[in-house]
C-alpha cells in the first residue's frame, strides 16, 4: 500500500516536530520533509510532490496564504491544510476565496 506523504510547514520547530510526531504515529501516511518558512515550503512540495501540505499561516520569507497560493498553483493535485491560530472571518475568507475552495475549513 502507498503512503500518503505529507509536508509539514511550520517556522516552529516544537510545532513541526509535534505535527510529525503524529503524523508518523499513523501507519496510512508518511513524512517527506518539513519546511521553517514559505519559500521553503513551495521549493519542497515541487521537489518532494506531497500529497498532503500542512502549513502554518503566519511564517516568515513568504507567509502561509501565499505559500498556498502557489503551491496549489504548481500541484494542483496536493491538498492543503491551513494552520492559524486566528477565529477571524477575513482570515478564512481570505484563505478560501478565490481559487482556493479545495482548501478545508475546520472549526
């Protein structure tokens, strides 16, 4: 069986090391790199070609609303999941609208 293969793209590494820590407790997916900013996080999903981003909104180089932007522009197929620590309305629309209604919203 194939393993899904996630990205992790957090610039905490307390929160990416956690995340991965999880994520490797589930036998159906598997971590293929982790990423500390934006930039580095749309470098690695075009070389490493996750199925599954999980990526923190607010980072440094290029935030996490950008970073998704493209790397769902490069890897149309890839799944995103937004990370945010903001309960604001503007922050969801804005990550959701427009191009990005792939996305799950998950309150």
């Amino acid at each position: 069986m194939t393993k899904t293969r996630v990205l992790i793209a957090d610039d905490h590494e307390i929160v990416r090391h956690g995340i991965s820590a999880l994520v490797k407790t589930l036998s159906q997916f598997e971590v293929c790199g982790e990423a500390t900013d934006g930039r580095t996080a749309v470098q690695k999903a075009k070389e490493l070609k996750p199925d599954i981003v999980i990526i923190d909104i607010a980072m440094p180089q290029l935030n996490g609303l950008g970073a998704t932007r493209q790397i769902m522009h490069e890897r149309p197929s890839t799944k995103v999941l937004v990370l945010t620590m903001h309960d604001s309305e503007q922050v969801v629309i804005h990550i959701t609208f427009p191009k990005l209604l792939r996305l799950k919203i998950l309150f």
